[in-house]
C-alpha cells in the first residue's frame, strides 16, 4: 500500500502538470480584419465628418480627365440606391437618382467625386461620402494599314506600337516608322506624326499610312 501511495502521488503531479501546458498552449480568438478594398476605404477629417473621396486605380487615373465613353463606379457609402455603374454620355455627363445629371467631362475622379458630393449635401444627404474610380476607359481607335482596323478597349501604358499589335500587326504596305495620331481631349483635339513608342490614351485614333515604295 505505501509503495502504491509512493507511485500515485508522482502520477497525478505529472497529469497536472501536463493539463496546466495544455491550457497554457490553447490559443484565444483572433480577430481577423480583412484588408479593404479601394472603395472600402472612408476618408475623414479629423476635425469634422466624411468628405468626398475618389479612389484611383493607379496615378493614371488620378490625373485621368473623363469624358464621353468612360464607364464609373460611384458608390455613395451607406446608400445601396445611389452606388451603382454610371457611363458618361454624349454630352459628357452621368445621372444618378435624386440629383440629376452631373456634368463629368474635364474632370478627375477626385473632383467628380468632389462635385457629387457637394449636389448631395444640398438637401438630400447631410454628411455623403463619395467615392468615384473608373470602371471602364473609352476605347481607342487605329485605322488604315493594319491587319484589323476598328474599335478597342482602352489599356492604361499603352502606346502606338502596342495599339498596332492588338490590332494584328501591320499590312504588307504599312508605313512602319511613324504614323498620325489625333489626340482628343475634353479641351479640343490635335494631330501630329509620331513614332511608334509615343503613349497614347483613350478615345485616341491612329492612322497607320500607306508606304510609297
């Protein structure tokens, strides 16, 4: 019996040693936070409520000027009715529910979301907070002497010699060291030969000439 005794009390010792490391090692809760996205970020004023808030993909965008064409996302945090796809129309503006059209064209992202704002705090919303990106940019144009003229989606970086091979390359008869491109802006239009690395953007048109010999 004491020999038994002796033998217990180190047993029970050990088990509660070993439930004591168990406890020890659980872990808690964690609190997982997911990362927000480009439009899941509120901008604030430490001093006063939500402002205006445009979230550009890229620094691109943050310099963009919209026009006819552009495909945006506006959402207007904690208003399911007024966050939607707006394209710009011809006459360079959006509309939305409760304010209307709102003229885009000239603009950025940041001073549209800016002016959406500002329409909204005049008797509808009283502390809107906008957020404004582009969705989808207005195409780009090349014609003349490539494999398939026409219409194309607008990528940012893009220059003429990539505009070309979306197009499929060059004709046999294409003049390949420079071509015409017509810039058009909100604040007018210009043509001027370039060479095949000059940027180009959207709503552009390249013509790619014919060569004489």
């Amino acid at each position: 019996m004491p020999v038994f005794r002796a033998l217990r009390l180190p047993l029970i010792v050990a088990a509660m040693a070993l439930a004591m490391t168990g406890c020890m090692r659980r872990p808690g809760p964690v609190a997982v936070v997911a990362a927000p996205t480009t439009l899941d970020t509120l901008a604030y004023n430490r001093s006063g409520p939500p402002v205006a808030y445009a979230a550009p993909a890229s620094k691109y965008d943050a310099q963009y000027k919209l026009d006819a064409g552009d495909k945006l996302r506006v959402v207007v945090y904690g208003q399911e009715g007024l966050t939607n796809s707006y394209a710009i129309d011809a006459g360079g503006a959006i509309t939305m529910p409760l304010i209307g059209r709102v003229s885009a064209r000239g603009m950025t992202p940041a001073s549209l979301a800016a002016a959406i704002t500002g329409r909204l705090r005049n008797g509808y919303i009283r502390e809107p907070s906008v957020a404004v990106e582009i969705e989808t940019y207005r195409p780009f144009f090349i014609l003349g002497e490539v494999a398939a003229p026409g219409q194309y989606p607008y990528v940012p970086n893009m220059t003429v010699e990539s505009a070309v091979a979306i197009a499929g390359g060059f004709s046999p008869r294409a003049k390949r060291d420079a071509v015409m491109l017509t810039h058009n802006r909100p604040e007018g239009s210009y043509r001027a030969e370039v060479p095949l690395g000059t940027p180009i953007d959207p709503g552009d048109t390249v013509m790619v000439g014919e060569r004489w010999f």
